[in-house]
C-alpha cells in the first residue's frame, strides 16, 4: 500500500472511531438543562408529548465500551490501520497458504489410503465420499443436478435410483466418467405411421404397468419388432448397447403416452461427455465411488 493510501486510510478509521468514542465519553458527562418535572421542555402534540432526560443504562454503556476496546485490539492485533501490519504479523495469504498446506497433507493421506482399491469399496469410506462429493458438485451438478436426481429436459439420468443404461457396478461407473457415453434412439416417425406409434406407446407403456389403451396396447406389440434389436424381446434393456429397461417403470424423458409417442417418433439422443482428461483417473475413481455410493445407500 502507498503512502498516500496508507494515510487515507488511517484518516478515515480516525474520524470512525474518534467522532463516535468522543461523543460517547461526552455523553457521560454533559449536563443537559431540565425543567423541574426533569423534562427539557420540548413538547409536540399541543403539549401531549414531553422530551425527558435519563442517563445512559449501564448495560448500554458496558456493550458500547467494549466494543470500542475490541475495535481498537484488533487494529493493534491484525493489519487494518493503514500499512500497519499488526502485532500478529497475520495475513490473508498466511492464511490461505496454511490452510491450502494443510488441506493438501490429508488430501494426500486419503489418496494414499484409496488408492488401488475398486470403486465399491471406496464409496464406503466416508471421508473419501466427502471429497468426491464436491468433484460431483464442480463437474456433474450442472446437468445432473446437485441432489443428483438427473435432469428430464438434458436427458441426464437419475443417479440415485439404482437404474442404470450402461450398468452400475464401479466398473461401468468408472467407464462412464472416464471415456463418456453416447446413446442414441434412432426416430421411427420416418417408418411408422401417427396411429402406429400411438399402438406401439401403448405397449410400450404396458410393459411397466403404465396407464394404457389395452387395445391400442394389443395392436402395437407387433411393432415392438422394431424394438426388439436394441430392448430384447422382453423390453427389459441392454446395458451394451445403453437401451434403458422398458419394465422397470424408470423413464428417462418421460413415461405418459405422449413423452413415449414422441420418443418414438423423434427419437432421442443422450451424450455424457467424457472426464477422464480432466479428472485424471484417481479423481475419476472418487467421483465413481460416490456416485455407486448414491443408489446403493443403506435401505433403498
């Protein structure tokens, strides 16, 4: 800090503190002139209001007193008072500096004690869940939200309900931050007709118990031949080729009649980015770890 500055400073925490403490001090001891019946004899109100004079309550003037004592300690204490750097010598760098060192001696302890180990077990080790659960926050949140519940309008999937695309073991977790995905539903709006895909939806809806026409149901399960290829006969996935389970009552973009008609007929489009470049791989493996953590939790 210049000098200029340095004097500014210590000018305005004079008038500050110096205006204010003289006027306390004065306080205490002006004497205010007062009618017999102790009033100063201001009145508003034709006479109804009456301006009286008290002393200071004690308690008023102990607080006030103190707090001018600590303003004044940490001016001496710590750097404030111009280019005077305090007794203490304490900066916001020291500080940051310490605490950095600090955060960096058990950052180290962690990934020393989790290295090598599998995903699965990791994600029970709660101080190692603590640190990948702000990777998650800087690096997933955006899409999938920070309570990890996904997002309809990005296509980014619940993290949380145990239904996963491309598997949930650590492994394919991992795989998925690491590398990134990229699923594809192809649009059948070119191949199939307004009411064809109106029977197929049907069906489809059927398969998990979803509100349906059974009729328009029954018509459309010829056309779940068109599925087939990528939902297995039984509709229940495949996690090779990242086709969600069409039983399971979980739906990515929406489960009513008219979110399935529209998937069918537009198709859909899912890409997860990949991390690995930026994570590193031991990043990486904490941010998997909490992620299998978060729909594998005690009772779900």
């Amino acid at each position: 800090m210049s000098g200029f500055w340095s004097a500014w400073v210590i000018v305005l925490i004079l008038i500050n503190i110096g205006v204010p403490l003289f006027l306390f001090l004065w306080a205490q001891r002006v004497d205010i002139p007062t009618q017999p019946d102790g009033t100063t004899g201001h009145v508003w109100a034709h006479g109804a209001l009456r301006e009286g004079v008290r002393r200071l309550p004690t308690w008023w003037v102990v607080i006030s007193a103190v707090g001018f004592v600590a303003g004044i300690g940490y001016l001496v204490l710590y750097p404030g008072f111009g280019a005077f750097k305090g007794v203490l010598g304490w900066t916001s760098q020291g500080e940051l500096a310490q605490t950095r060192e600090i955060n960096q001696a058990r950052e180290a302890a962690l990934r020393e004690r989790v290295r090598g180990k599998p995903v699965e077990a990791i994600a029970a080790d709660p101080e190692a869940l603590r640190v990948a659960e702000v990777l998650f926050v800087d690096n997933c949140a955006a899409c999938h939200g920070r309570d990890a519940q996904g997002n309809r309008a990005l296509g980014a999937p619940n993290l949380t309900d145990g239904d996963w695309l491309y598997g949930g073991d650590g492994k394919a977790i991992l795989a998925s931050i690491v590398d990134g995905r990229g699923g594809t539903m192809p649009p059948f709006g070119g191949s199939l007709s307004g009411a064809e895909i109106l029977e197929l939806a049907n069906y489809v809806a059927s398969l998990s118990g979803k509100p349906h026409d059974s009729l328009r149901a029954q018509l459309g399960k010829r056309l779940f031949t068109n599925c087939v290829p990528c939902h297995g006969a039984d509709g229940k996935g495949n996690t090779a080729l990242g086709a969600p389970n069409l039983t399971d009552g979980v739906w990515l973009y929406g489960g009513t009649i008219a979110e399935i008609s529209e998937t069918i007929r537009l198709g859909r489009h899912g890409m997860m980015p990949a991390w690995g470049a930026r994570l590193g791989q031991e990043n990486a493996t904490l941010l998997a770890a909490w992620v299998y953590a978060q729909s594998h939790r005690t009772g779900r």
